[in-house]
C-alpha cells in the first residue's frame, strides 16, 4: 500500500513536469491581462458529480460574465459521465465542450488555467497535485486527503506552486460563520470550552446509487485509473460510485460530514488539530455491504501542545437511521453558548450569580447577540440553491483573478484531513489517535497508522 501511493505521486510529478512549465507560462501571461481584457479564465471540469451539477456549477453561473471565466472541458473516466458533462455545459453556455477522457489527455492539451474538483473522496487531494503540476488553479472538494501520505504530498506542491486553491468548506464563505469567528476571535466569548457537533439523516438511499450502478460497465471506463494509488482491487460498480460507503475509497461519516463542522473549530480557535481523538460506533442499520460506519461518536481534545491543562473537547455524532438533516454546531464558554443552529450568542448555560456567589465569585454571562444571518446550510449535494457554496465558488473565482488567498486555502483542507484521519485511526483500531508533530503522522499505538 505504501509503495503504491508513493509510486503514484512520483510519477504524477514526473508525468506533469513536461507540461508544467508550458502551461504554467501560459497561465502567468493570461492572469496578467485579465483585468481590463477580453481574456478569459478557461475552467475544466474533473469528475462530473452530482455535487458538480447542482452546487458548483449554479454558483459558477451566476458570476462567470461578471468575472470573464469559461468552461471549456470536461474529464470523467466514465464515459456516460463525460457525455452528460459535454451536454451539460453545452446547453449552458452555447458553445462547444472538448470531452477529456482522462485528466492527463485534459492537461496535455493544455486546454485549461483553472478546475473544479469534485471526485471520490479518496482522489481529492491527488487530482489536487496533478492539477497544480499542470500549472492550474483548483476549486477542491472535501475531504481534502483521505491518508496522511496524500495529505502531506499535496500539502507540499501546493504550498511550492503559486497557484490558488480553494478547499470545498463552505462555511468559511457564509456571513454567520464569518460573524461566529469574529466573535470568539475578538476575545469577547471567552476561551471555548466545549464544541458539539452533529449531523442526523434518516436516509436508506443517501450514498447509495443502485440504478447507476446497473448502468456501469468496466469496459465503459478505466478501473485501473479509478484506483489511483489504492490498493489493485477486482473491479466494482459499487465501490466506483458508492465510494463513500467503503474505506479505503472514504472514510465516510467523519470525511463527508465532520470535515465541514471540525474545520469550522480550527477556524474559530486557531489550532490546526486535536491534541487527541477516540471513536465509537458501527453499522447499526444499514446491512446493505457497506463497510463504512452507518453510526459514530468522535470524541476529542484541543488545546496548546505545551499546556495540556488548557483546551477544550468536541465531540461529533453522526446517525444515519433517524434524523431530519439539521446539521448542529453548538459552542459553549463559561458565559454561556454560541449557537449556529439559531445564529446567536446568548448567556444560555453561563455562570449565573446564584451558583457565583456560592463560591465568592463573580457571574459571567455573555449578552445576547444576533449573528449575521445568511442562507441554511444545504447539506445535500443533490438540492442546489446553496448560498454558502455560491459565495465559496465566487470567492475562489476572485482569487483566481486577484492571486490573493481564498477563503479556505490548502492549510484548511489539511488540517481537517488530520482530524478525519485520527477518527479514522480511532475507529479502526479501537485505541486513542493522537498527531506527532514532528513527522507529520497520525499515531495510533505509538506507531503510524497505516492500513
């Protein structure tokens, strides 16, 4: 396994390095007379998903004259995919769409500056390195990494390249989140004290595509490529398009849903990771093959590393057998809570006089503040009309033009990869995941995980 992933990210940049410097050059001298011209920021598509087709490409409609962007190719493995992609955007902006069969045929063409990335979770940060190599901008999709190998790998290009990168966590572009950190940075909620995170559904059908998967053939797509740097596997319709439901393809639950609430508590406390994660749960309900937990309780520990008498816990469960798709992010102080279910800040649960003057002290209560308000989460990819994601999109499409830093650069996708992978870590082997600092890799055992 370890052999395989670091195969692939050699030859990724071997194979890319060719085609670098030509397309980054090309690049440069477009950025360089965007403002004011009639050149445009030509976009492709990697992976046509559903969350492609009802997030990213609404929000990508609604700015892409303002801002002089294009999409000009689509990349899918599939060919049912890459047609319904070609048509898609077709319809959409009158004009022809090159089909890419692969996204080295897409590079090689040098057909593109920028790309969406909406692809199994597993390849995110992958077709991150590959897209940067070939001197491209990217709007990445969560989770960003799936291993602390890929996470690092990708970590490392982005961060040496010039190119802007956009992680998919949305919450750092919506009104209230930005208003929620405000708040607790500016010292006035107190140091947090604990975080709670949830996120229900009651959905048999959520990550499941059994129609689409009668329709896949293995002679209609490239097994082969899908893999990546997993481990060579037997084709499977199932794990091709219902990739959420089996690791080492997702971690599901906590990539999916955790990524977007834990990144919201190293943005609001400026930490980068937990100090410590454990895990429970199991398939509860859902006996249907999936190897992915249908039900879990992560729990962990933030703080500084050099004062573990200081922090604060968060805990995220996730069910997939009752619920209404509310998704909860709730913080609490001594002074009271921060809530972004209701947008407010209010004196709930803080230190009131009563139990204050029991011990001679003074009462601590936070006032009542109301954040600004923006759109409700859409927490499915399948709904559209998603406000955060359309400010997300937006900003990533401003940066592309600014060459300022986006909203949620690759820093923010790595380091929610840390934490999922910690769960995942906990999860697996039953013991508490903890990160070394100095090499970089979650710890389980007092070894690396691995799998």
């Amino acid at each position: 396994m370890q052999n395989s992933r670091r195969e692939f990210i050699k030859k990724s940049a071997i194979t890319t390095a060719g085609v670098y410097m030509g397309a980054n050059a090309f690049s440069a001298k477009s950025y360089k007379n965007i403002i004011g011209s009639n050149d445009r920021v030509k976009v492709g598509v990697v992976g046509f998903s559903d969350r492609h087709r009802n997030s990213h490409a609404p929000a990508f409609m609604n700015h892409y004259k303002e801002l002089n962007f294009d999409i000009v190719a689509v990349s899918d493995l599939w060919n049912k995919r890459r047609e319904e992609g070609v048509s898609f955007w077709k319809d959409k902006l009158q004009h022809d769409i090159i089909a890419c069969r692969n996204n080295e045929e897409m590079y090689d063409k040098k057909l593109v500056d920028a790309v969406f990335i909406s692809t199994s979770d597993f390849q995110h940060a992958l077709h991150a390195i590959e897209a940067v190599n070939a001197g491209c901008d990217a709007y990445c999709e969560k989770p960003f990494a799936e291993t602390m190998e890929d996470n690092r790998a990708a970590l490392k290009t982005i961060k040496a390249s010039n190119k802007i990168v956009q992680i998919g966590s949305q919450r750092r572009s919506g009104a209230n989140y930005i208003a929620a950190a405000d708040f607790i940075q500016s010292g006035k909620f107190g140091p947090i004290k604990m975080v709670e995170l949830t996120w229900n559904v009651n959905q048999p059908g959520r990550w499941r595509r059994p129609a689409l998967v009668a329709q896949l053939r293995e002679q209609d797509t490239d097994w082969k490529r899908f893999l990546m740097n997993r481990p060579a596997d037997s084709y499977d319709p199932r794990k091709y398009l219902e990739y959420r439901l089996f690791w080492p393809y997702s971690s599901g639950l906590p990539g999916q849903w955790m990524s977007h609430q834990i990144d919201t508590v190293h943005w609001f406390s400026g930490l980068k990771h937990p100090r410590s994660a454990v895990a429970n749960g199991g398939i509860y309900m859902w006996k249907d093959g999936r190897k992915n937990w249908d039900t879990i309780t992560a729990v962990f520990d933030y703080g500084p590393e050099d004062d573990p008498s200081s922090g604060f816990q968060v805990s995220f469960q996730a069910r997939m057998d009752n619920g209404d798709e509310n998704p909860s992010e709730i913080y609490y102080s001594n002074g009271g809570e921060l809530n972004l279910i209701t947008n407010k800040v209010s004196p709930h649960g803080g230190l009131t006089k009563h139990f204050a003057d029991e011990m001679n002290m003074q009462p601590n209560l936070l006032p009542e503040v109301n954040l600004a308000q923006t759109e409700k989460v859409v927490a499915s990819a399948n709904t559209g009309g998603d406000k955060l994601t359309d400010n997300h999109v937006r900003n990533w499409m401003e940066c592309v033009i600014s060459r300022k830093q986006p909203h949620a650069p690759v820093e923010a996708g790595y380091s929610h990869s840390i934490a999922n992978i910690m769960t995942t870590a906990a999860s697996h082997t039953g013991l508490k995941a903890t990160f070394d600092e100095a090499t970089q890799e979650v710890m389980v055992g007092g070894k690396a995980f691995k799998y």
